[in-house]
C-alpha cells in the first residue's frame, strides 16, 4: 500500500507544509536527513518532496538510513531529482562527500525494546552519533543543525506541575539501565548547545512528545502503536497496566511543521517541546479512542515480565508548548482526529 495514493495522507502533508512557519526559506536549499526511514523522518521526507511538487521549491533532501534497501522500499514510489539515498550508520564512522545547507538529525533508537535490548549502543548511537554531524555540518559550513531530542529527558517530573516547560529539569536516575535513552539524549543536547557557543554552529534542539501517525515502523513496540495494529487487525486491544500515566499526543503532521518552524526560526542554542496543547490524555483515553474509531474494545491483561521491563516510570509526560507558538506555529490536529486519519490511510483509504 502507498501512502502516496491516499487523499488524505495527502492533504495531511498539505497543511503540514501550510503550518510551517516561514517554510519559503528552505526553497533551493539542501537537506540532510537521518533517520529517514522512521516515524518521523520519512514524514519530513515526503512533506518537502510535496512541497517541492506544490512550489517548484528545488530543495534537494538527502535522506539517510543504514539501509539502502529500506530507503528504496519506503520511497519506491517517489521518483525525484531532488531525492538523493545515503546509506549510513549514526553508530560507525563515515565520510560524507557533500555538504548541505541544513541537518535534521532524526536517527536512534527510539522505542522500549531497543533500549532494553541495546542501551549502551542507544547512548552510543546518541551521543557519538550525534557528535559526527555536528562535526560534519560544522566542517561543510551548514547554516542550521536541529536535533530531534524526546520528552523523556523530563524524567519522572513533578506530578503536581500541569505541564513541563523547556526549562524544567525533572528527575532521572542515572544507575538505571533504562536511562540510557533520556540521559544519552540529554548529553546529546549539551553537545549541540556547546558547538553553538564554542564554534557558531546555529543548532536547536526538538522536544517531541508521543507522536504517532501512519509512517509507523514495524519494529516499534511503544503502547500506542501497538494500539493501532491490534485494531489493523481486527482485533481488540489488549491494555497491560490501568494505562493511567498522562501523556502529550502528537500527530505526525503538527509535528513535522512544529520541526521545520523550529528549524527555520528557533533560537540558536536552545530547545522547544512539540506538543499539541490540545492533544493531552492518559494511555487509557487514547487506546479508547483507538478501539473506537475502530468499532473494537479494551481489554485488560497482566503483563509479562518483557512487558513489565518495556515499561516506563514516566508517569505524566505533558508538554508546555508556549514557546513553540510564540514562533507563529500552532497544533491542527485532535487526538481523534490524529487517531482518524493514521487509521483510514493505513487502511488505503
């Protein structure tokens, strides 16, 4: 199934692209991105490639991956001048021989399974990873590098608090195998905030909450995906907890605009959550919504001993979006509606 042939994954990339503050900036710019094989960077990738149709933009997007393979799989419809493959691993060195005008740095594990089969290649893959393109967007006169962070590094915050700003430090702890993801990902912006003030390098960092939509993986284990394929396939979910933890939802689109408005008009040095501040409910709330929209139930179960370590201690991780909008940008998307359209395009429609 392409998502290319649905109107509406169409429309999504559309509005996205309506959302993006100041988006004209990239128009015959390059873009290097890694990770464009996952949730969020294969978005990104298909959001300036529609731009590019819509416009006449002529940006050029390096889309990396460290499987070529996979790269041709995700984008095996998609025939454009403008698409360049770079097979490439954040976790070994590498020469790359171009050089771009801007870097979106999405790749890394990024759900429970990889941190607790994998945590010390998740902090590797962070922090090395990421040291490499700051070093290469630095040495090829880059003129931006954003780092797409999560809203893990809040940690087990202040539940009496309503949401976390930016400035907020939360708790972690730092013996905990688990850490390796929000921890690694802290270092990570440190890292970018120091070749801001030790070299000039502009960087900003991206805070995104849970974001979901249909350029899901299919190695992803977090909660809510697995709540989409159970409806997929037509059958009912199966909760493992009360499901009770508050969360901030996002869907693929608002946070895609929400990256390349930070891009093009954050403040160099600093970080901004990605949220929709109208998209904030419990695990529970969402996989209802899920189960639905999809005319299935919820169903409660004990969890495994894998399901148990897969867990979060997270138990609210709501996002403060003020400083987002205070660039001009601003959510579209309702968990049902998010929920809605993630379903619908995946099942062709």
């Amino acid at each position: 199934m392409s998502l290319y042939s649905s109107k509406i994954y169409i429309k999504d990339l559309e509005k996205s692209i309506a959302c993006s503050v100041n988006i004209e900036k990239l128009k015959n710019k390059s873009v290097f991105i890694t990770g464009a094989t996952g949730t969020i960077g294969s978005y990104l990738v298909d959001m300036l490639l529609h731009y590019n149709q819509m416009s006449d933009a002529g940006i050029t997007i390096y889309a990396a991956g460290r499987s070529r393979q996979r790269l041709e799989k995700r984008f095996y419809d998609t025939e454009s001048k403008y698409l360049v493959y770079v097979e490439y691993d954040i976790t070994v060195p590498s020469d790359l021989d171009f050089t771009v005008d801007f870097v979106i740095h999405a790749a890394g594990n990024a759900y429970p399974a990889a941190f607790n089969v994998d945590p010390v290649g998740t902090i590797i893959g962070n922090v090395d990873g990421t040291y490499r393109l700051l070093e290469f967007a630095r040495k090829c006169g880059a003129t931006k590098f954003l780092y797409i962070s999560s809203g893990e590094i809040y940690g087990q915050g202040n539940l009496s608090l309503d949401s976390f700003e930016e400035t907020y430090g939360g708790y972690i702890d730092p013996t905990s195998p688990r850490s390796c993801y929000p921890n690694s990902k802290r270092t990570a912006e440190t890292l970018c905030s120091s070749y801001y003030k030790q070299y000039g390098l502009e960087t900003v960092i991206v805070r995104p909450c849970h974001t979901y939509g249909p350029s899901i993986t299919e190695n992803d284990n977090r909660a809510n995906v697995q709540f989409m394929n159970n409806v997929l396939k037509g059958e009912d979910i199966v909760m493992k907890s009360a499901g009770t933890q508050e969360r901030s939802y996002c869907y693929i689109a608002d946070c895609a605009s929400a990256i390349i408005s930070v891009l093009l008009n954050g403040q160099s040095g600093e970080a901004y959550n990605s949220a929709n501040p109208c998209a904030r409910i419990s695990i529970a709330g969402f996989a209802k919504i899920v189960a639905d929209t999809a005319g299935k139930k919820v169903i409660f179960s004990n969890p495994t001993e894998k399901e148990l370590a897969d867990r979060t201690p997270i138990m609210k991780q709501v996002l403060d979006t003020k400083k987002l909008e205070s660039l001009g940008w601003h959510g579209e998307y309702s968990v049902q509606e998010g929920i809605s359209h993630t379903l619908a395009i995946l099942q062709g429609k």
